[in-house]
C-alpha cells in the first residue's frame, strides 16, 4: 500500500492531539508522550482511548487510519462509519474514506464521497485537488483543471494543487512548460515534497538544459534517501560523459537493493557501450538475468557483448531466444541478420 509512513505519520499526530485527559498540576516537567513502536501498539492504544471514551469520532478516525496503513480495510470501514455516526461533518472523515475507496477500487464512490467532503466545509482546498486527481486519472482533463483552479481560488498556497496542475499539462496537452511552472511552485512552496522534484528532473534529463546536471545533483542531496533521485542523476551521468561516477552512484543503490536487476543491467550496459568492457558488462548482464530470467534487454544485450567477443554461436542462440519470446524484437532481428552476414564473409 502506498504512502503509509505518511498514514502512519498522520495517525501518530492524530493520537496525541486527540489525546483530552486532563494532566495533573505539578511542579514536574511534562514528560512528552512515548509514541507507539508499530501500527499495531498504535491501534491498541487507541482501542483502550475508546474504550474510555467511546463518542469521540476522532479517535475512531485516528484507528481507521492506522487500520488502513495496517491494510485491515474491514476494520477500518467499521471505524469510518462510526465516526461519521457520531460527526457527520468531519472533512477528515470522508478524505480517508475516499482514499479507502480508492484502494478498492471504487470510482463512483470516491467521487460521490469528495463531493459531499467539499459540500461539508466548501472552505477547505483538499477535496477539490483529490477530485482534480481523480479525474485526472480518468481523463478527464477539463474537470481536473477545473477542480485544482479552484483549490487554487481558495489559497494560492497549495504545492499539492500545483503538482497535481503540472501533471494535467503534461497528460492533457504535453505541456511541458507549464508543467514545469507548475512543478516548481509546487517545489518552492514544500521543500520536502519529493513528486514535482522527480517530475522536474525528467523533464530535465529529456530536455537537457545546461544546468541540468546541476539540479539533478540537487535533487539527489536533498532527497539522499529516495532511490529514484539518484537513479535519474546517474543515467544523466552516464550518457553525459561521466560513467564512472554513474557506477558509483549504481553500487549504491545495489547496496540497498542487490537484485535490483534495471540497476544490474545499467551497470552492464556502462561497462558495455561507454567503458568497453566486456566480460564485466557480461557479468552483470547475467546477474542481471538471475533476479529476472524474463528480462529480454539484458538477454538481447548479452548477446551482443558474446558477438563483440566473437562468439557468434552463442550469439545467435540468445538473439532467437529474444524472439521466440518477442517476435517483433528488431535489434534481434537486425543482430541476426548481422551475425549471418560475419559468419558468410
């Protein structure tokens, strides 16, 4: 499930804001509260709040988030309508249950679910941008800009509102350059939000811009813990001249991930075409092949790393095994025809 260090987050703020006992008087420092180690001490924690206290939507609210992070969707929906039983008009409420729709995947009700989030407070921008998301993934763009400008009418201070914006440009008119206006408010406004900042650096390395290299760089640092950022620099790396510094940034995702077998392939493919190295680049294209047999780039690159070795035989067999699975491969085919003609002269 997506996002559940930022449900998790979310349930751990919502615990301790809901949190109403009253505190003793005393001359003592306040203790802060011991946050709990997993979902599932949350969800206990909170389970006894409501067995204090069982009419405060809130809490019901706070377990049917960690519910969800949990994937306990059952429970979560038994705690969802037991708030809205006792709070009818709690935004909070209707944004999870959309996002619990969602997970379903339930449409019709997450639309009808936003709509009524928006009738309750007509105030409050968030369901505005998750129906511009919605329509978004449906299609329909008009209805997708029309929602987000209208968050955006509410406050010109919304990074989620921009991003979301950007995205419609991209999939409604290929817009790239409103996109990335849009992206960049998103950016500037939410330094920690991740999503412009990948879409940005895309665009970038397609774009190729001279401070590409620069942001892509940026990004990284400052998003040192997310994989794709430094993915993305090191493919800039290496078709721009700097392969080693490519494998250098390849090593470390394996060290977080070693059967990441695009990265295994990536670094075959460095030793391969840019460093001219052979029988590495062939080492890593088998690893590669060893996480995921069903990789044809890896096998089709294979092939061609045993014909610049002059082992045509070998060759061969792996360009017609490339397309028994994929007949309409044509860098097999045209390898094929090309071995055929070395072995004629």
């Amino acid at each position: 499930m997506k996002n559940k260090s930022i449900l998790f987050l979310g349930l751990l703020l919502a615990l301790f804001a809901c949190n109403n006992t009253p505190k003793p008087e005393t001359n003592d420092k306040p203790q802060a509260p011991t946050a709990p180690k997993s979902v599932t001490e949350a969800i206990q924690l909170l389970t006894d709040s409501i067995a204090m206290d069982s009419t405060d939507a809130h809490l019901y609210v706070s377990r049917a988030k960690a519910y969800f992070a949990n994937e306990q969707i059952g429970q979560a929906m038994v705690d969802i309508n037991k708030a809205l039983q006792l709070d009818p008009n709690n935004v909070e409420t209707y944004l999870l249950l959309a996002d619990v729709y969602y997970t379903l995947g339930d449409q019709d009700n997450i639309a009808s679910t936003l709509n009524r989030a928006a009738e309750v407070n007509s105030l409050d921008a968030r369901p505005l941008v998750k129906l511009a998301e919605l329509n978004l993934l449906q299609q329909n763009y008009n209805l997708a800009f029309g929602y987000v400008d209208k968050a955006l009418g509410l406050s010109p201070y919304n990074p989620r509102a921009y991003f979301v914006k950007g995205m419609c440009f991209m999939a409604a008119q290929q817009d790239t350059a409103n996109a990335l206006k849009n992206f960049q408010l998103a950016s500037e406004q939410d330094a920690n939000f991740y999503d412009p900042v990948e879409q940005i650096s895309r665009i970038y390395a397609v774009q190729q811009p001279p401070y590409a290299l620069d942001y892509l760089r940026r990004a990284q640092q400052q998003f040192p813990d997310i994989t794709t950022t430094r993915y993305e620099l090191a493919l800039y790396l290496q078709s721009h001249g700097e392969p080693e510094e490519a494998l250098l940034h390849y090593d470390t995702l394996l060290m977080q991930n070693p059967e990441n077998y695009i990265v295994l392939f990536n670094k075959g493919y460095v030793n391969y075409v840019y460093l001219e190295d052979n029988q590495t680049a062939l080492e890593y294209f088998n690893q590669a092949l060893a996480v995921n047999p069903d990789y044809l780039d890896a096998l089709y690159n294979k092939g061609r790393v045993l014909e610049q070795m002059g082992d045509y035989s070998q060759a061969m067999s792996i360009y017609k095994e490339v397309l028994k699975t994929r007949p309409d491969y044509q860098l097999a085919i045209d390898a094929i025809n090309r071995v055929q003609n070395q072995e004629i002269e």
